[in-house]
C-alpha cells in the first residue's frame, strides 16, 4: 500500500504544479519555432538570457534545437561559458536528431537522453544524460524490431565512450500461431560504465548483465496486460530479480488513456536495482555518504555508486508506476520504488504537462528525489533532489511569456564535488507552431 500511497500523493503534487523545461512526453512529432529573452538567477546572480529552441517535423525525421546564450549583468556582460566549455561543447545547441519515434521497428535519436530504458528497466530505466545541466552530453539510442528479434541499444556520450548499454530478444515461437504463447519475449541486457570517475589512468568500470522473459496475455486496441520476469547481476557486486505485470488501456471514449505497472523485487546484497537511473550521471561520481539510504548511518565522507553497493543489505522491495492522459491536454507520470525495512530508501520520479486546459496556459513539470521515508522527504528540495518546472501564458498568437525554475546539481571544479544550483528564468518568448 506504501508504493501507492506515494504515488497518489506524487500525482496529487504535480497536478497543481506541473511544469517542467524538458518535455518528458516527448511530442517529437510537432513542428514549432521558440525563441526569446529574459533573465536568469543562478544561485542569486542575473544573466540576460537569450533563447532559440526550433523543433521540425519532416516525415519520420526529426530535429531539435536549443540555443541559450547567457550574459553576467554584474560583471560587464560578460558571457557564461559554463557548459560550452564542458559536456557536448557547442554541440549542446542540438537537444536531438532523430528517425522515427520510440517502439517503431526502427528508432534512432542522437543528442539528449531524457528516458532511456531496456527492457522492464530493472538495469536501466529513465535514464537521462543531461541531468547535470552543464554538462550535457550528445549521446545516442538506437533500436531495432525485425519481428522475431531485435534489439535497443544506447550510450551515454559520443565524445567520450562511457555509459554503454543493450539488449538483445528474440520471439522463439512468434510464427507458430499459438494463441498468447507465440508472443512469448526472451530477453539479455548488458550495460556498463567505462569510466565513472572520468580519469584515463584508474580501472573503475562497472558493469551489469541480466536476462528477462516477457508475455502479453491481452494484447488489442482497447486493453494490454504483459506479466514479465528479470534477473540481473553486476560484476564483482550481488545479484537480484523481480516480477511484474503492466498494462494500459489506450483510449477509454476518446477521454482519457491509462498506464500502470507493478514490481515485486528480491535483492540480494551488494545489489540495487536499477542500477543506471534518472540520477545515475551524479551519483557515477562522489556524493556524500548519506545519499544513499543503506549506507552506515554512521559513516561520512564521500561514496561514489559502486562504492555504496558493499552497505546494499539483502532485502525484497516494490516498485510501482501510474501514467496516463487526460482529453489530451493533461499528462502524468509517477513512479515511486522502496526497499523493505530500509529507511530513507525510497526514490520517486514525477513529470507531468497541462496544454491549454486552462485556454493560453501551460504547465510543466518534472522532479526526481532520492532518500524518501516520508511526504516531507518527498517535497524538500536537497542534495538529493532534481526540480524543473514552467509556467506560460500566451499573450497574443505568437508571444509567451514564461517563468522556468530548476534545482539541480553542478561539478564544482575547486572542490571536486557535486553542488546544487538553482535558476530563475522569466522570459518573454516568440513560438509559432506549423
């Protein structure tokens, strides 16, 4: 009941707030043109802010743009090369490229990574490479469905190898003809990190393989409902599984489309699942031990992931999802995941998006929080936290203005740790869709 409990009050907290910079819908099939200027308050400092965000449609392509230009009002208008300097370089101005959309038989996206899955997702699932907004990367997915098998396939960064992961399946018995049976999915997964602490000289790679076997019992244009199994172990560490069953209802009278999935999971020590997550690009470097919650409370310093799996105790836990669409004008999604007698080891991802349900406003907003035991974990903005949110009004056809909040971490170069850092951004901006 704790799973859904979280997961109520989560959908309850972002439909009053939901607003979020990075679209996690997913709409690449729109074509519109965004561009504006306005001001931005990084951690208490203003910079004129100049924005273009085009984003074109043609076919299965699609391209999309993110230009922003920051000038210091404080400091002789100088111009903000954090994140040029680092990450993609002047390759951050292309949030993607892409060919087709998601579960197409073929899907290809290069640029940003905001939910990147295999599988079930019990080895990776939601991963973003952007997440550490100055330092975003240019990385790739690239899918593949011929029926019978097929496979997805990711990394992290084009510039420098070093998330790296894929899955490979394959459909045994998909000619025989056999009610629900020949829909039977064999699945292997392998993803690793090259190089967590980005130095050339030292050997940290960690990686993870698993295998998992999927069936859909209904599957139609009104009702699907899949039960799965996975396994998953990573090298020098402990192993684990889990199952599940999700389902959708795609279109219920053309009002509303529902998503919901729920996990049994059995961890062993020295193992959590989900291992490459929404908050894996911070948590791949050093962050103070009390990050993770089955860490010695006891203990101080700085843990890198892999470091925290030795304090991984053997546990079962629960991980649920609930997503879905209103009169397609408002979309949601809240998953929330915990370990039994584990205190503080719950994590919650939230994105939601309302379009002119109210008429010229929008809404966006996505959050991710580790270290949850309560509802005022869930709610307090932290070292454990990543916040986007946006708010717009369309004043005339063309014109928004529009106010963006976002509360993430940064790698401080002088003291070789993750800093959060929050931005203000009011801006004035021209969009044009066609």
């Amino acid at each position: 009941m704790k799973v859904f409990k979280f997961l109520l009050i989560g959908l309850f907290f972002v439909s009053f707030l939901n607003a979020q910079g990075i679209d996690p819908f997913a709409d690449e099939n729109n074509n519109f043109l965004d561009g504006g200027i306005g001001v931005t308050w990084i951690d208490g400092k203003a910079y004129t802010t100049i924005t273009l965000a085009p984003e074109l449609a043609f076919g299965k392509l699609g391209v999309g743009l993110n230009l922003e230009l920051l000038f210091n009002n404080s400091d002789g208008f100088k111009f903000r090369d954090d994140g040029w300097k680092t990450g993609a370089g002047a390759l951050r101005m292309i949030r993607y490229l892409r060919w087709g959309l998601k579960h197409d038989p073929l899907y290809i996206r290069v640029g940003s990574l905001q939910t990147a899955t295999l599988g079930h997702g019990f080895i990776m699932g939601y991963y973003s490479n952007e997440v550490n907004y100055d330092y975003r990367k240019i990385g790739l997915v690239f899918d593949v469905d011929f029926d019978s098998f097929g496979f997805e396939s990711m990394t992290s960064n084009l510039g420098r190898l070093e998330i790296v992961g894929g899955r490979f399946y394959v459909r045994p018995i998909l000619s025989s003809g056999i009610p629900i049976l020949k829909n039977l999915e064999i699945g292997a997964t392998y993803a690793t990190d090259m190089d967590p602490d980005n130095l050339k000289d030292s050997d940290d790679a960690v990686a993870e393989y698993g295998v998992d076997v999927g069936l859909p019992i209904i599957k139609s244009s009104i009702f699907n409902t899949t039960v799965y199994a996975d396994y998953a172990k990573i090298l020098k560490h402990g192993d684990g599984s889990a199952v599940g069953i999700k389902a959708d209802i795609p279109n219920v009278l053309g009002l509303l489309a529902i998503y919901a999935k729920l996990e049994k999971r059995f961890l062993n020590e020295d193992f959590v699942a989900n291992y490459f997550n929404t908050m894996y690009e911070l948590e791949r470097g050093m962050l103070p031990a009390s990050h993770y919650a089955f860490a010695d409370p006891a203990l101080s310093g700085m843990l890198s992931k892999e470091g925290s799996l030795q304090y991984a105790k053997k546990t079962q836990g629960i991980f649920g999802e609930l997503a879905g669409q209103i009169l397609g004008k408002i979309k949601l999604v809240g998953n929330y995941q915990h370990a039994n007698a584990i205190k503080n080891s719950g994590i919650l991802h939230l994105e939601a998006r309302s379009a002119d349900l109210i008429p010229g406003v929008q809404l966006k907003y996505a959050y991710n929080k580790v270290g949850i035991e309560t509802f005022e974990d869930a709610r307090t903005l932290d070292y454990r936290s990543v916040a986007i949110a946006e708010i717009g009004y369309r004043v005339y056809r063309f014109v928004n203005v529009a106010l963006q909040y976002r509360w993430n971490f940064v790698w401080n170069e002088t003291t070789h740790a993750y800093e959060t850092q929050e931005r203000f951004q009011p801006k004035v901006s021209f969009s044009m869709d066609f």
